[in-house]
C-alpha cells in the first residue's frame, strides 16, 4: 500500500510541509494517470484503484457529520445500531447516507481524506490495530472520520483544536481533490472575471466564487473555502 515514509513527530503523525504535501499530491495524481493541468473534479475512484484501497459505503452512525471510516490492519469497525462489520488493511467505508442524499462531492471528499489517512498515518512495522467507534473522541487507537471539525472553516480556534491527524488528512484531502496549479488557475480566473483581488474575496462575492469553484471540481463548498485559506487567499 502506498503511504508516506517521511519524518515522524513524537506521537506517530507525519511531519509534513505544505510545499511536501502539495507534491506529495500531485505526484500521486499523476501517477494514477491523472494529468491535472486544468481545472477539472479529479478521479477519487481512479486514485483508490491506484493506491490498493477497497472503497464501500455503509451507514456509520446517525451523526449528520459522518464521512468515513478507514482501516490500515485487519480489525472490527462497530456501526450505526451496533453492527459489527470486519475490515481489511485499505479497507474505506463512506457513509452510505451520504449517498442517499445523492452527494457526491461530499462522496468524493471522503475518499480523498480517507486515502490521506492510509497515505500519511500508515505506519511500517507498526503491530498497534486502529480502530473507529466514531465516538467524537481522539486516541491513540482510532481516528474519528466526520466533517464536523469543518462546519466553521473561517475559525482559527476552531481548525486549531482537531485533532492532528484530522487536520493532516484534510489538509492532504485538499490537496488530492484540489490539485494546487489547476486550482490557482481557476481562483484567479475567477477574480479577474469580477476585477477584484484577494483583499474582496469575501461576502457574497466569496459565496459567488466558492460555488462556481465546487462546481468546478466537484467538490464541497467548505472543502474550497478550507483550500483557499491554505493558499492565502483568504
């Protein structure tokens, strides 16, 4: 399985710059033979087949936050109304609601920050078993894969206090389905259709553009905004 060999912190987490996560991403786009030179959704189903990931979906819990669930060892993942479902390592599971609501931006952003959990916090030579309880708590054992941490993206406290490997996999997620160059690309063809610069990207010219932009790429609106505070322009 494919995964991130770099520099550790004490706690297990990968150490990454952005300047490394942003060719980290686009080396793996392209070598999953996706050429990402223009503005475009990237192929979330595409990268899974590249990286050895079985991607499901199954109903993870009632949360209306719930995004996904991944396994890097053999272990038991405990579901919505207690069901107990066994997972491979790489094995993905989207939550199934997510697809009820015909979603697939949502869809595709949960592949991506699940496959950035498989590629950064799939540790060699590890023996420790993850597991999931969705529980809304962090530990050493489990990741808690929701998109509630992303609800108030303009809020630094907010970001601040994810977890680390939370904020790591969305922070690589981005970087997946919001490839850097095609990305800038499009924000900048944005704003000079408007004539504004980056001090006016905001109000309802910021809703305007983060829509057009989601469209674009397929993507989830807080995504795009997330993207943008991590490229400066917000």
């Amino acid at each position: 399985m494919i995964r991130y060999d770099g520099d550790r912190s004490l706690s297990g987490n990968p150490v990454m710059a952005n300047y490394e996560m942003e060719d980290a991403a686009a080396r793996l786009l392209y070598e999953s033979g996706q050429s990402m030179r223009s503005p475009r959704p990237t192929n979330a189903a595409q990268l899974a087949e590249y990286m050895g990931a079985s991607v499901r979906t199954v109903y993870l819990s009632d949360s209306p936050y719930s995004l996904c669930a991944v396994a890097t060892e053999p272990q038991t993942l405990r579901v919505k109304d207690g069901k107990a479902i066994v997972m491979a390592a790489g094995d993905i599971f989207v939550e199934r609601a997510i697809v009820d609501r015909d979603d697939t931006p949502w869809y595709n952003y949960a592949v991506f920050h699940a496959l950035a959990h498989l590629y950064l916090h799939n540790e060699r030579g590890e023996e420790r078993q993850l597991s999931f309880d969705l529980s809304g708590t962090q530990s050493e054992k489990h990741f808690l894969c929701d998109a509630g941490e992303m609800s108030d993206v303009y809020s630094d406290d907010r970001l601040d206090s994810r977890p680390a490997s939370e904020a790591q996999a969305d922070a690589f997620a981005g970087c997946l389905m919001l490839p850097k160059v095609p990305f800038k690309m499009a924000v900048n063809k944005q704003m000079s259709k408007l004539g504004i610069n980056r001090t006016e990207l905001k109000g309802k010219t910021l809703d305007k553009i983060l829509r057009t932009l989601a469209k674009t790429f397929c993507a989830p609106e807080i995504a795009v905004a997330l993207r943008l505070k991590k490229l400066l322009y917000l």
